[in-house]
C-alpha cells in the first residue's frame, strides 16, 4: 500500500513550557521558468511559488549548546543540515553566545523539490530570532536566508509569489487558490544539481536585470489570467533520467486530475483536482503503488501562513 495521508489547512504554532513550536510549510511551483545559466554557475529563474498544507514541526528551546534531533532516518541532524547553518548564521551575526535545542518532525519528503530543507531553514531563522530575543529587519532575514539557498527567502513570505534571480528575489502575488491537490512522492532522490546540469540551458543572453524582471512580472501576468497552465522547465530531463516519475505523471493525469507538474527539481508530482471525490478516489487507485508517499494537500495563503507562526509576527513587515 502506498502511505498516504490527508493534511489540514490548521497548524498552530504553540509555546509549551518555553519551548517554540512552528510549522514549517511545503512548496510548490506553478511555474519554474529557466532563463538561462549564469556567470556563478547558477541559473536565472522566473518561478512562482506557493506554500501548501504540508508541514515539518520546529521546536526551539533555550540550551547553552546548539543541537538539532530529527526523527526522520534520511535527514542529517549535524553541521550540514540548514536548521544548524540557519542557526549558526544568527549566531555570528548578532553576536549571540547562547545556543539553543531544536527538535525537527519531518513529513514533507526530504529530498522531494517540496522545499522541506529550504522551509526547516526559513523556520529557524524565525524561530532562533524570538528564541533569543533578536530584533532582525526583514531584509537582513532575507538576505541571510539567500545565502542559505535559493528557495529560502521565499520561506519568509508564503501564500503565492513571484521568484527572480536565482529565485532568491521575492515579490507576492494575489493569491492562488486550490483546495484539492494531491502529491505523489515517489522514493527518488533527484540531486538539484544534477537535473539543472543536465538541462545544459544556454548562457543567460539577457544580463540587464531590469528587462529580466520585465519578462518575470510578464510570466506572473500570464500565471494570473491562467493559473492552470502549469509549467516547470526541469520536468523533461528530470523524467528522461528518472523514468519513474514520468509514470506518476501518468497515473495522476489518468486518474482525473485536471494538471499535473513536477515539483522543483521532484520528485514528486503534485495534481490539481475539480472535485474532493476525484482526489479522494485517486488516493485509493494509487494507493497499489508501494513506493510512493502521497499528500492530499490545499494552498496556505500568506495570512494563513503569517497566523501559523504566531510568535514570529513581529518580524514580518505589516504589508509586503
Ligand atoms: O541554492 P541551492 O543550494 O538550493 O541550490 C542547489 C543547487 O541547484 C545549486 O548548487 C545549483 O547547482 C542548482 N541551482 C541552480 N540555479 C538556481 C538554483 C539552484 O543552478 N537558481
């Protein structure tokens, strides 16, 4: 039986006996642009993205020594997990001499281009800055986050918005919104690197960032008036070197679904559904699939993301 399981749109943030417990969302990409290689190696994206009821739980509580522990078998708990840079990040630029222990509870597959690690990063920033009473402006958050990855910064915001640049640069959007969407997790673990390697995209032609932004915001135009024409540039190569999961692709799409896309680099592969009843029967039909992890999920708009973390409101700009 493929394991699946219903998320609901409601995660509370909490403080239990000074510990900080947050979500940590999910993504997708409605659409993930490649407009071409760059001088430092990476690519220039225009993408839109968007947080889903899929979530990790961050704990934070006072220690005098930084420790991570996860329950989850395939994520590391030392120095090369993003909660522990996030954290040591802070520490160095703020001064902060105390540390802090952090507990992770992962269900967002990991790696899966849902933006588990990337989100657990975002968490941490947040987290550790109320945790140890720092008083960080929203664009110092986001620029340590950039230099944590390209998915980060996005993590700051929630609900839908426009990724440029590397994807680092962030601009919200009026809101999508879709309740039934399944996600299909096959167990592949595609190396980000190596499918935008082996995409071999063309140097970038146009370098002048005002015209790029142009064309980003002309893709966010077209998102807005078609929210449904889906498209993410790594799909075709990612499901040439894993064949896989062009199959989940099928499946979903034979199954009903009204549009079906890679997430990020995938693997998994999220379907956007008319009806619950086609969604709910989906999840039964897919259910033969041993390998798979499957995700009934809706879209956490930005209100509804800035709510879930409660503690951290204050570090949020009033309007974006
Ligand atoms: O930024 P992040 O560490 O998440 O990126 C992982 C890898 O994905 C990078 O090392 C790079 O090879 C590739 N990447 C890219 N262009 C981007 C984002 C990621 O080439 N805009």
């Amino acid at each position: 039986m493929a394991r699946f399981a219903s998320s609901f749109l409601f995660f509370y943030s909490c403080v239990v006996e000074s510990e900080i417990v947050l979500p940590s969302f999910a993504k997708i990409n409605w659409r993930l642009r490649v407009l071409g290689k760059r001088d430092d190696g990476f690519h220039e994206l225009s993408t839109i993205f968007q947080t889903v009821s899929l979530a990790d739980s961050l704990g934070f509580s006072d220690s005098d020594e930084l420790s991570l522990e996860t329950d989850s078998p395939t994520v590391p708990a030392d120095g090369s997990n993003l909660v522990i840079r996030a954290a040591r990040l802070l520490q160095e630029e703020f001064g902060v001499g105390r540390g802090a222990r952090i507990t992770l509870s992962k269900r967002i597959p990991a790696p899966g281009g849902l933006g588990g690690g990337s989100s657990n990063a975002a968490v941490a920033l947040l987290g550790l800055s109320v945790l140890w009473g720092l008083e960080p402006d929203f664009p110092t958050l986001c620029r340590l986050a950039a230099r944590l990855g390209s998915d980060v910064p996005f993590f700051l915001y929630g609900g839908t918005a426009l990724g440029s640049g590397r994807g680092t640069e962030i601009e919200t959007l009026p809101e999508a919104s879709e309740k039934f969407i399944l996600i299909a997790a096959p167990d592949i673990a595609v190396p980000t690197a190596a499918a935008f390697a082996a995409l071999g995209a063309k140097r970038l032609t146009k370098t002048d960032p005002e015209s790029i932004l142009k064309l980003c915001r002309c893709d966010a135009a077209g998102f807005l008036r078609r929210p449904r024409e889906l498209r993410n540039d790594l799909e075709t190569t990612v499901n040439r070197l894993f064949p896989e999961i062009g199959r989940v692709r099928e499946r979903l799409l034979e199954a009903g679904a009204a549009a079906v896309l890679l997430c990020g680099s995938g693997a998994s592969v999220f379907g956007l559904f008319d009806k619950k009843e086609t969604r709910q029967a989906t999840l039964e039909a897919l259910g033969s699939e041993t390998d798979w992890r499957l995700f009934a999920v809706a879209t956490v708009s930005r209100d509804e993301y800035r709510s879930a973390l409660g503690p951290c409101r204050r570090l949020f700009p009033i309007s974006f």
